[in-house]
C-alpha cells in the first residue's frame, strides 16, 4: 500500500491567501457625519471651477418640446371657413367605384359589358388531343392468349436481376500481363532512365 504526501509549495500558499488592498484605498466613512478640516471650511472656488459649476446651456435653435394640448388663440376659435376649404375637407369620390349603400345622385350603376367573340373562344375548355390515351382502370379483362403465353428462354433471362459486383471485386493490383513482362524498352526510354549527369559524382 502506498502513500502520497502533497506538500504545499510557497507559490500556492501566496495564491491561497486572500487579495491585498491596494495601498492607497481609502475605506467607507463610518458614519454620515464627519469632521471638516479648517482648510476645506475656508477654501473659495477659482473662476474655473465657477465656471464648469454652472449647468450646461442648450445649443442654439433648441426649442422645448410643444405640450400635448396647444392653447388656440382667439382668432382660431372663431374662425369661419370659407367654401373652398370646405370643398378640400370633402373626401374625394372615385368614378370607378359602385355600392349599393352609396347615394344613386352620386355614383351611376355599371354598365352591362358585352363579350367578343375572341373572349369567348379563349374561354372554351382545351380538348384533348385525338390520340390521347385514357387513363387505365384498375381492373380490366386479360384475353386468353395472354393468359396461355410461354415465355421464352431470352425473356427468362432477361427478367433475371443483374448480377453486380462490389468496386474492384476480383481485381489484384499486382498481376502483372504478358505483354509488360515481354516488353523491351526503347533507346529513348533507356535514355531517360539514366540520372543526370551533373547530378552524377565522380568518386
């Protein structure tokens, strides 16, 4: 049986121990009242400090926000307005529009329209075309030399699946053929197959 003893180095003692004040912080007053220094009871404020004292102007043009409910001068409210005021607040009528809630002094009825014979002809059903074949019903009668037919030896086999081998299925990558291993090497290729001859070194 074996036994680990841990010992705490310095460096963890330090990392371990709580963080130090800096020693310049100045602690929380204790209490809301406190002595005021002479210095601090006779101190008079520069002209600079005077100055950034002062709250801050607005900019120039700057208008306060208009309250929600304008006060409306005399002349306002006793304003008249005029017949082509009037005529403007009116709202505009639409000559293309017909309601029957609408007034009948206001707005005519449609007129009946009449469709041209182009219209008409465009408006007829597209017809099928003369060799269209209906679609099959479900079930229809098979006639008897269907049901009496043999089929053939190629159509048996034809209606096999096809037999399909995996990728590289019965292929081995170092057979070598006949025709590589009879093969004599031209003097160009026995030509290229020599190093360099500024890569050869002389020993």
């Amino acid at each position: 049986c074996y036994y680990f003893v841990v010992e705490l180095t310095p460096h963890w003692s330090q990392l371990c121990g709580r963080k130090r004040l800096n020693s310049g912080f100045e602690q929380s007053r204790l209490s809301p009242q406190w002595e005021v220094s002479v210095a601090a009871l006779s101190a008079y404020p520069s002209n600079r400090l005077c100055s950034l004292a002062l709250p801050r102007l607005p900019t120039i043009g700057w208008e306060p926000d208009r309250p929600l409910l304008a006060s409306l001068s005399r002349a306002v409210q006793t304003a008249v307005a005029s017949p082509r005021v009037c005529q403007l607040a009116c709202p505009k009528r639409r000559q293309g529009l017909y309601s029957a809630h609408s007034s009948k002094t206001s707005l005519a009825p449609p007129h009946p329209a009449a469709t041209s014979s182009r219209l008409q002809l465009l408006a007829l059903p597209k017809s099928d075309h003369p060799q269209y074949a209906q679609d099959r019903p479900v079930i229809w009668p098979v006639p008897g030399p269907v049901r009496k037919a043999v089929a053939s030896e190629r159509v048996q086999v034809l209606s096999q699946p096809n037999q399909r081998k995996a990728l590289f299925q019965g292929y081995d990558p170092y057979t070598v053929t006949l025709a590589a291993r009879s093969a004599s090497a031209s003097p160009r290729l026995q030509e290229l197959c020599l190093p360099l001859p500024r890569k050869c070194k002389g020993k």
